[in-house]
C-alpha cells in the first residue's frame, strides 16, 4: 500500500467511527513510514496516538476530584507553556562550529545512541545540556541537531507563559512541563534559561527566584534518563552555581573565525545553484565578517542571493546565478552598523 491509500482508509474509518480499525491503520502507516525513512512523520504519528488514547483512557472517568480529571486539566494547561512541539531534519552536517563543541555534541548523542550499553554496566546516561555565548552563534541549531540525531520529539518551552507573578505558579509551571517530557521520553528546549535559573544571591524577586531554582534543581534530580533537558544562554554569569553543576555537559559557543566562515559559506552554497561572481575576493568577504555570528554571516549571504536574482533578466528563472560580491559586502556593512546601534 501506497501512503495514500492509508490515508484514504484513516479518512474512511474515521468518518465511519470504526476506531479499531482507524488504530490498526495508523499502526500501519506508523510502520511503512518508517520503512520509508520518513522518520519525523513516524514520530508526530506515534505522538499523537499516544496523547489521544491517553485523553481516552482519562475521560473514561467522571468523578470531578479524581486524579484522572487533574491530569485532563493539567493537558489543558500545558498549551500555553508549549511554544513548540517539534521533530527535526538536522544532522550534524548542518552545523558549523568549534571542533570540541561538535564533538562533545556527538558524545552527547552517542551516550543516548548506546543507552543499552550504558544500563548494563549501571553507567549513568547524560541529559542534560547547557549550551552558551553570544546570540547568532548555534545555540538554538544545536539543539535541532540533537533532536534530529536523536529522532526525539522536542518540547520547546514558552518562558513568558512559564513565568508568572502568582506566588509559586512558575514552580507548578515548569514541574508540568517535566511530567510531559517525562511520559514521552522528549527533550525540553530552554532558551534563555538565565531568566529562570538566576543566582540566588538576588534579592529583589522576593524569594520567589530562590524557589525557583530549588523547584529546577529538583526537577533536574528526577528527570528520567531517557527524557533530556537542552538549556541555552547569552548569560551564562547569571545562572546559579548549583544549576550549573547539574549539567553534564556545558559546551561555550564563540563567534566564527575565518575557517569556520569559509565552512560556513561552503555549507551555505552547497547545492551548487549559486556561487560568488569573483572567487578572487573570497577572502576579503571573510575578513568583513569576521566578528559576525554564523547567523549574520549567513543571513546577508542569502539576501545578496536573493538580490542578485533580481538583479537578473526577468524574462526567464534562470538555474544558477552569480551572487553580487559588492552587493553582499554592502549588507555585511550594514549588518555590522545594525548590531553597533
């Protein structure tokens, strides 16, 4: 069978209300789309399976103070303290960066690719992750990465719907938001995780920060090792010490140098559909970006492509073009004009 004929079965059965056979369908399509290599689409499939006979099995009971209408409600909640819910396309060949970052990335995946192996000698399995420098630099990337490599579902959190002004609601906020990982077996992604995870020696939240970060050390204690936590930062000095401890890798992302450039760029043009119109000034346009993020760099890459392509006869869409060195050297200018201000 045909992907679409799997499709048109979950459209009968499931207009028929024939639920065993909507399940055993989608069982199936789970399946062929794994044998496919269509692995992300396998996973939201699996994921939206199991919340919905979960959701099932709660709303089954009736009684008002039960646990199980706790855990509906709790569901509820949880779609405001989700940004995201992802799966990734990413692998390490997307990602530039220094070599012992990229490195102790792939240990870190390995640790999970081998958990079995770790189980058998009772070896602890990392999860746990802080990723910090400046912004632009791979942080947010890494964590795709990670998911990608992985095949993991990944939760990234809503900080502004996580922290409230209500006297211990970002405690009982984050402690969902672990449950969930935890029942799935997926990664959360926080970004800025300064603005939870502040020292504790600052008075002026009233306490309520060092409750908190109590609140994060405990849920880091018993997060499950198959579930993971990806933290990032831009101010890695403002984050507790005892937090900082808790992960077990923290891996510093800089600013590119110049063969992290030239990579970068190469990574950038791989397709082959556009190259520079003078390869001769390559190494000039490295020197301009020097002191640009990877996403700076590349973000006035592809606009020069863009540009350029205007620049273009519009009688045809051509294959390939030239990308207007002058044209690319101006939007590194402004960029870095931008950033000053």
């Amino acid at each position: 069978m045909s992907q679409f004929d799997y499709i048109k079965d979950i459209a009968k059965y499931g207009l028929e209300n024939d639920q065993e056979r909507l399940l055993a369908v989608l069982n199936e399509l789970i399946d062929h789309s794994k044998k496919t290599r269509k692995l992300n689409f396998a996973i939201q499939l699996q994921s939206i399976l199991k919340d919905s006979i979960r959701n099932q099995q709660i709303s089954t009971f009736s009684k008002v103070d039960s646990t199980h209408f706790f855990t509906t409600q709790e569901d509820k909640d949880l779609d405001g303290l989700i940004l995201e819910k992802l799966t990734s396309d990413y692998s390490f060949e997307n990602i530039v960066s220094d070599e012992f970052v990229k490195h102790e990335l792939q240990y870190f995946v390995q640790e999970h690719s081998h958990s079995d192996l770790l189980k058998r000698f009772d070896l602890p399995i990392a999860n746990k992750i802080l990723l910090h420098g400046p912004s632009g630099c791979g942080k947010t990337l890494a964590s795709y990465v990670i998911a990608g490599e992985l095949q993991k579902i990944m939760i990234v959190v809503n900080l502004g719907a996580i922290v409230s002004s209500k006297l211990g609601e970002t405690s009982k906020n984050l402690a969902k938001i672990f449950r969930k990982a935890a029942s799935e077996d997926c990664i959360i992604f926080i970004d800025e995780f300064d603005s939870i995870g502040k020292v504790r020696d600052y008075n002026q939240d009233h306490g309520e920060m060092k409750r908190v970060v109590n609140t994060i050390l405990q849920l880091f204690d018993y997060l499950p090792q198959s579930s993971m936590v990806i933290a990032a930062t831009n101010q890695v000095e403002m984050i507790d010490e005892a937090l900082l401890r808790r992960f077990d890798f923290n891996l510093k992302f800089d600013l590119p140098n110049a063969n992290q450039i030239k990579e970068l760029i190469d990574l950038t043009l791989s397709k082959g559909h556009f190259k520079l119109d003078d390869k001769r000034k390559l190494n000039s346009m490295v020197k301009d970006c020097e002191g640009l993020s990877y996403y700076s760099i590349q973000k006035t890459l592809i606009s020069a492509i863009k540009r350029s392509l205007f620049e273009m006869t519009k009688d045809s869409i051509p294959m390939s073009a030239s990308i207007n060195i002058d044209i690319w050297k101006k939007l590194i200018i402004n960029e870095k004009k931008a950033l000053i201000k």
